[in-house]
C-alpha cells in the first residue's frame, strides 16, 4: 500500500466508510435522476449498504472484502455519462462532508476511476467503442 493510501495519511477507517456509503445513499435514494435507477433494483437496502461498506473498505483499505463483478451488476442499467456525473457529483459531495481532505481526495479519485471504467463498459455493451476521453450517451427515444 503506498503512503498515499495509507489509512494514517488519509484517516479513512470502517467507521468512515460506513458514515460515507450511508449518507451517499440516503442521497442517490432522493435523487430524481439516479433515485429511480437504484429504487427498481434494490428492495432491500442494508444488505446493498453491507455490500457497498465491503466495497469501499476493499478500494480504499485493500481489505479484499469485497468479491463481487460491479461491471456485472452495472452493465444492463439504462444509465449514461449523465448518470456518471451526477453519481460522482453526489459521491463527491458527500466525501467533502464525511471525510478529511486527504480521505474526500482519495474517494473521488477511486470513484472517478471506477464510474469511468464501468461506462466504458456500458458503452461497449451498446456497440459504442470510446476511449477515455469520450463519453457515453444513450441515444434518446421520442416522448
């Protein structure tokens, strides 16, 4: 692990994790656009909030706890760049408020790197073949 991300550095703990995925959710859930996303696949809420505290401890502390696909979990949503944007608009703000700077700063990093790679994926699902500088629009139907 280097210094960068080690807990002493950044002050990142379970605890913090717990407080951050919490407070993010409870966000994403009021949320009118990633809301409705997250309210037709998740009935119920603590089991995905223990999956996701497992997740972020596994990114962040390098536990391992995690062992999932989130590409998997990520690749038939109806979510775009759109999408993306506002997730990490709402992680980011909710890193600022939990988290010290250096633990907010190291959180968004991973967060941006992930929400990146995940709509390459999704992107590449819709026979779109962008590269990281482009971004994924789903192409609009007629109201």
């Amino acid at each position: 692990m280097s210094d960068y991300h080690s807990p002493s550095k950044t002050g990142i703990d379970e605890a913090m994790i717990e407080r951050l995925v919490r407070r993010f959710y409870e966000k994403i859930r009021a949320d009118d656009l990633l809301g409705p996303i997250f309210a037709s696949r998740i009935d119920a809420w603590e089991p995905h909030l223990q999956r996701m505290f497992a997740f972020w401890s596994s990114v962040t502390l390098i536990t391992g706890r995690y062992s999932g696909n989130p590409m998997q979990k990520h690749i038939a949503l109806p979510i775009d760049a759109d999408h993306f944007d506002r997730w990490l608009e709402i992680f980011a703000e909710t890193a600022a408020e939990i988290c010290p700077p250096a633990a907010a700063r190291l959180f968004v990093e991973k967060a941006s790197r992930i929400a990146q790679s995940l709509e390459l994926g999704i992107a590449q699902r819709h026979c779109q073949l962008i590269n990281r500088e482009q971004r994924f629009y789903r192409p609009k139907t007629p109201s």
